[in-house]
C-alpha cells in the first residue's frame, strides 16, 4: 500500500515537472526553434485560432527567412483560405509556386511536390467559391473591359 502511494506521487510529480516545462519554453519565445513555432502553429490551426497561427508563421519567415519556404508559405495560405481572406490566400499561394520554381535539389523538389497539389486544389475552391458568388460573370466582363460599374444617372 505505502509503494502503491509512493508510486503514484511520483507519477504526479512528473507530470507536474513536464507541464512547468512546457510552460516555460511557451513564455520564452525568443529561444524556439523552427519546429517550436510549427507545433505552435499546428496547434494554433487545430484550434481554429487562424490568426495566431498566421502571426506566427509571419515570425517564422522573420527568424527563419531560407527554412522550408515552400511550406510556410503554403501554411500561411491555407490559414489566410480558412478565414476566407481569399485574395491574400492567392498572393500566398503565387509565392508557394515562384518558390517551387526556384529549387534545384530533386529532394526539395519531392518533398515540396505535396504543397504544390494542395495548394492547386485550395485554388480550385476558391475559383468554385468566386463563382457561386458571381454567376452571371460580371466580374470577368468587368475586368476584361478595365471599367467600374456604374448605375446610370437619369
């Protein structure tokens, strides 16, 4: 019985010590690292908290500008697309391809590959999405014709 209580404190005080230090490497940002801010992030669009996870995925291009590009671009994309922000969804998404372009490394190629095909379908979405809300094409027509709509004066 006395090991059975001894056992169990001991289960409590480690996990008591794991959740202190979890707590602190959250307080002390300035030392994360790369995959700090993405288990943030994961967390943060898990939670739906969009613009958390937009905020520090922004900090990972600052503190991390040449590490996994292609990704964090896209990241930002999909989070920007799930908020609705469709227009900055395609700049992000436009970064994600110029990004892709530029590799040269058939591994970074591969492994990018993935982002590229997703980003490709969240593009497609937002086309669907525009177009539910413009079924008649007025806005292709109004582009293409470089002038605002106007309601006549009488």
């Amino acid at each position: 019985m006395q090991f059975k209580k001894i056992g169990i404190y001991l289960f409590l005080l480690m996990v008591l010590t794991s959740c202190l230090t979890l707590g602190n490497n959250k307080s002390n940002k300035s030392d994360w690292t790369f995959d700090n801010y993405l288990l943030e992030v994961q967390k943060n669009t898990s939670r739906q908290r969009y613009s958390t996870a937009i905020n520090n995925l922004l900090e990972i291009q600052k503190k991390f500008p040449d590490t996994e590009a292609v990704m964090v671009n896209y990241l930002i994309a999909y989070n920007y697309f799930s908020i609705k922000a469709y227009s900055t969804a395609r700049k992000y998404f436009d970064n994600v391809f110029s990004i892709y372009q530029t590799l040269t490394k058939e591994g970074e190629i591969i492994e990018n590959e993935k982002f590229i095909i997703l980003a490709k379908s969240l593009i497609a979405k937002i086309d669907e999405t525009e177009a539910y809300f413009d079924p008649y094409h007025v806005r292709e027509e109004r582009e293409s014709a470089g002038k605002k709509i106007t309601p006549k004066k009488e």
